[in-house]
C-alpha cells in the first residue's frame, strides 16, 4: 500500500528530482521543467511551483542555499536538497515504480462510452488520435535522442 507522503503532490517529485542534479532556484527550475518536456505529465505553473518548493523546505527535504540578486532584478533562492529530501526522492519513485494504483486516464473513460458514437465517427476518431499519439512519440523522441 502507498504511504502518505508529507508533500505529495508529483511536482514536487519533479522538483526532488532535479534538485539531486544541482541546487537551483524556482525560476531555473520551471525554466527545467518546460526544457525537459515535463509539462506533459506534470501541471505546474509559476505560484505552484513556489509552493512546492516551500512545502519541501517545511518537510525538511530542501534547504535554502543561497541568495542572490543580480542587478534590479529580484532576490534569487537557490534550493538543494538535504539528505532525508534524497531518501524521501528514492523511497518514492521506487514507490511509484512498484506499487500499481488505480489511476482515471480519461481515454480508458471514453472508450467504455464509445459505442454512443456513430461506428464511422469512432473509426475516423481513432485514426486521428492515431496520427496525433505518432507526432507525439516523434517530439518525444526527438527529446530522448539530444
């Protein structure tokens, strides 16, 4: 069975996750995120992304590292992560990795519903989805391989 994590919100897995590469500030961070193609699977926005790193910080799995600020601009918090932030990291994906949970993928939804459809739009709609799932596994691929 899952165990209740102190923060458990998949950003802030994300964010675990690239702060065992290098300490960074939020901004390096979302700028990160996007880079990678995280947005696909994990929501975030700016505020979001803020909050998560202060739920670690509180958790005792980030630290403040350091502050900066670079001429007019604002102040900079650097974030790394702390040893129980690294075991909390593993411990979870290791979770994630295992442990099968009952997940909502819309698409499964829609097709217990399909039948609904005329059986010529729900062919034409499958094809479409089709060619989009292919231009997708092609941009993914494209990340993978650089």
């Amino acid at each position: 069975m899952a165990r209740r994590r102190k923060v458990g919100n998949l950003l802030a897995l994300a964010v675990l996750s690239y702060l065992t590469q290098k300490p960074m500030h939020p901004y390096e961070l979302g700028r990160t995120l996007r880079e990678h193609g995280d947005a696909r699977s994990i929501k975030f926005n700016h505020g979001s992304l803020y909050m998560v790193v202060h739920q670690l910080e509180k958790a005792g799995y980030v630290v403040e590292q350091e502050t900066t600020r670079a001429g007019g601009r604002p102040e900079r918090t650097v974030y790394a992560i702390t040893d129980a932030g690294r075991k909390e990291h593993q411990d979870w994906l290791r979770e994630l990795v295992e442990m099968p949970q009952h997940e909502f993928p819309q698409f499964v939804a829609a097709l217990a519903f399909i039948a609904a459809l005329p059986p010529e739009d729900a062919v034409e709609l499958l094809g479409r989805r089709l060619r989009r799932l292919a231009t997708q596994r092609s941009e993914i691929r494209g990340l993978v391989d650089t």
